[in-house]
C-alpha cells in the first residue's frame, strides 16, 4: 500500500511531536521533511523554506501539507497559502492552543482544516482569568445587543466568570432564541436573563435597569453595515445615536457605576453615515453630565465571522456560485476574531478611570482580495481556476483603507497593562453643540427629510463624509 506522503511546516517542538505521533501511530503516512525559516530546528530534515513551499512539494509528490506552528500570526499562515496558490494539495493545521505544547500533546488525528481565523486572527491572548474573576464576582451585568455575533460571545465570556446574573437585552426574536439555545448547550443558561427589547423603547430600558440594578452595562446595540445605512439614514440616527442617548442618560439617572460602549474603525475621519452616527454617540458621551457614571469607549476593525462580514458572503459564494465578490483590488482592513473582540470589551471594563478609548492593537491592515485568495485556497480551490474572483467597485459610504484612529489621536495613545491593546485618554475636541445636533437630527427624522439631505447636514459636521 502506498503511503501518504505529508510534509510538515514548523521545524520546532509542535513539528517534532507531529512527527513523532505520526511514526508512532499512522504507519500509512511518511513524513518527508520538514519546512521552517528558521535556522535552528530540533534536530529535524529541514528540506526548504516557505517561500520554496511550491518547488518542495512538487520536487516530493507532496500529498498533504500541515502546519505545526501553534504560535503562527495570520500572517505567517496567509503566505503559506499563497505560497501554494496554484495546487490543490490539502493543508491543515495542528490546533493553535500553547497548551498542547507543554503538555506534550500534538496529534495528527486532531490536525483541522484551516479556517479564517488561522490566516487573520493573532495567535491566543492570555487573560487574567484570577483578576477577571475577582472584578466581576457577584456583579449584574447587562449587555444590549447581547444576542448579537459580538454581544452574545461577551455574554458567554461573562457568564463563565463569576459574575451574578447577565442580562441580555436585544431586540431580535431569532437572536434571542439563538442565543437561550446556546446558553442551554453550554449549563450556564441559569446566570442569564434574556429580554426581548429595543433601546429605543426608552421606558422599557428604564424598567429593566430598575428592575435588575445591573453594576455595569455594555452597550453593543448597533445597526453597522456602511452601505445599507447609506440609503436608511433616519434608522441609522434612531437606532444608533438616540438608541445609544437612551441607555446612556438611563445608566446615569440610575447611577449604574460603569458603562462601556462599542465603537468602530469606522469613525476615524468617517466617510459614511454609520461611521457618523457612531462619532456622534462618542461624542454624546464625551459631554455627558456622568454624575458619577464612568463610561469607557472600545474601538476595534471587522470582526471575523461576525453577522454580515464579509468572510460568511465569501464562503457562500463559494459553495452556490464557484465565485467571490470583492469590491477593490486595494481595499484593506482590520481583522480580529469575535473571541478577540468580546475578551478587550471584557477586559477594558474592568480598567480603572474612564473617559478612555480602548484600541486594539490589530497590526498592519489586510488586504481584501489576498483575503479572498486564502479563503479560497484554503478550501483546495484555485483561485481563477475554480473559483472566480469578480471586481464590483465600492459600495456606497465604503473607504478604501480604515484607520483605528487619527493622526491627532495618535499622539494620546498610551500603552496599557492588557497585551496589544492601547489607550486613547483623550478624546477629540468637537467644535459643536453635540445636544443640538441630536435635537435637529431628530427633527429631521420625524419629518421624513431625505437621505441625501439628512447627510448634507452631517457633511457639515464631518467633511470627510463622501457625499
């Protein structure tokens, strides 16, 4: 019986385990060498580096390729895909938990294929789990927009601390369900409580948090996608700045100890009308009279997997139509995985002091259509072989190139105590009555101004915005 011929990539422990388990126990496979940049390697076969990973696998019949690096960036994992653009051969990974390492534990019978989060994400942040713990014991806890892709991984992550109760309040009735069903899974269904609400259903809010008397609350309701908002000015205005002007000036008339808000990428210089109502509800919270309150600001790029993202439409065209559509050869941006997003809320609240913009640390910006490429390689595809990759143009409000924050912002940013993550301590100065912008917005709304005249409103406060 011919023997399956796999090439590992990773000279160091995690490859030298690898193939130990695979001699040991898989004796229809033969490991043929192995590949690494580095020069010292644990007394392995080194047989080439990964820019030579297409000569190698040719020059060895290479049957299978897997990756034994459980440290490797995105990055790394990213060039090792384009470095096998043009063959089919399989590539997996071995799982990327440090653990496995020092228990001695690398096996090829749990080697995966490789996902999105492998070529975008950052390898694991350790967390203070003790200090976590410590922070949130016996706290209440209420998440608007908690059954969302971001919102519900921060419920889960709270609810496995030792927090007291959760709430979850979200205005999706298949979210919610979503989310009870997935709480039930994992037994911790018992710490939570799941409300079916709008933010700007003022009186509700006011009910629950009279009701539950949460110690803190993080704000993740928000309507995101750049281009629908483009053409739904009014509902993104209500949702996202009256939404969020609800549930801020409710935590301060209850005297709720901290309030933590999720932003975006997409307020930096903003192009686009989310990206300005989410500047605005940043700038409310600049100004509020907090009597008391401490509000804390986190602003991350795209979040793999999330609701909507671009990385699900990839997949999907892919399986239906053996195509992908990508909007500009030299659009970037930002990518952290939905476990990163939700740990820097979690962790960022727990800072002491307020008035802070908390910035992950997410590299250099990734390009869209290399994105594509791996996405599709990693899938044994060919890319413009097997699946297409189709040229649409930018969508309405959309930048090229995101930024986390601005050159002035730039110069405020401080280094912070969690790995990777920095803080804005102070926020821009804004040139305007923030209180009577919100009034006029809503004016607008109510009497049904048109999107193009509700954005030249905003043009004026925003310049950057593409008109």
């Amino acid at each position: 019986m011919n023997k399956k011929n796999i090439l590992i990539i990773g000279a160091g422990i995690a490859g030298k385990l690898l193939g130990k388990d695979i001699k040991e126990n898989h004796h229809n496979i033969k490991v043929i060498g192995f590949v690494d940049d580095a020069r010292k390697t644990q007394g392995l076969t080194k047989i080439g580096k990964i820019d030579e990973l297409a000569k190698v696998v040719e020059i060895f019949k290479v049957d299978e390729i897997v990756v034994a690096i459980p440290s490797a960036s995105g990055e790394l994992i990213r060039r090792i895909l384009l470095a096998n653009i043009k063959n089919r051969i399989p590539i997996k990974i071995v799982l990327r938990d440090l653990k496995i390492i020092s228990l001695n534990k690398v096996k090829y019978s749990e080697v995966k294929n490789i996902e999105p989060q492998d070529f975008l994400g950052r390898p694991f942040i350790h967390k203070d789990i003790d200090g976590l713990n410590r922070y949130y014991k016996n706290k209440t806890v209420l998440v608007t927009g908690g059954a969302g892709s971001i919102g519900s991984e921060i419920v889960m992550q709270l609810a496995n601390l030792n927090t007291k109760q959760v709430i979850v309040y979200d205005n999706s009735e298949y979210l919610i369900f979503n989310i009870d069903q997935l709480l039930r899974e994992s037994g911790i269904r018992n710490k939570c409580q799941l409300i079916i609400g709008s933010i700007l259903n003022k009186n509700k809010l006011d009910l629950v948090i009279k009701n539950y008397r949460p110690d803190l609350i993080i704000h993740a309701a928000a309507y995101k996608h750049v281009y629908l908002m483009e053409d739904n000015a009014d509902e993104a205005i209500m949702n996202n700045v009256i939404g969020t002007k609800n549930i801020v000036d409710i935590a301060v008339e209850n005297k709720i100890k901290k309030f933590t808000m999720i932003s975006t990428d997409k307020v930096v210089n903003p192009t686009s009308i989310m990206g300005a109502t989410k500047k605005l509800c940043e700038y409310y919270i600049k100004n509020i009279n907090r009597k008391g309150t401490k509000f804390n600001i986190v602003r991350f790029g795209n979040v793999i997997n999330s609701n909507g993202s671009v990385l699900p439409l990839f997949e999907r065209q892919i399986k239906l139509y053996k195509y992908v559509t990508v909007t500009h050869k030299k659009i970037k941006r930002f990518f952290m995985s939905i476990r990163e997003a939700a740990q820097l809320v979690v962790e960022s609240t727990v800072k002491k002091g307020s008035d802070s913009i908390y910035i992950l640390n997410m590299g250099e910006s990734i390009n869209i259509y290399d994105v594509a490429l791996c996405i599709i390689r990693s899938q044994n595809f060919i890319p413009e072989e097997d699946v297409k990759i189709k040229i649409i143009g930018l969508k309405k409000g959309e930048k090229l190139i995101e930024e986390l924050y601005t050159e002035n912002e730039l110069k405020n940013l401080q280094p912070t105590d969690i790995e990777n993550v920095f803080k804005l301590k102070n926020f821009e100065k804004n040139n305007f009555n923030i209180n009577r912008v919100i009034v006029d917005l809503v004016g607008m709304v109510a009497s049904n101004t048109s999107d193009s005249n509700i954005k030249k409103y905003l043009v004026n406060i925003f310049p950057s915005l593409k008109k």
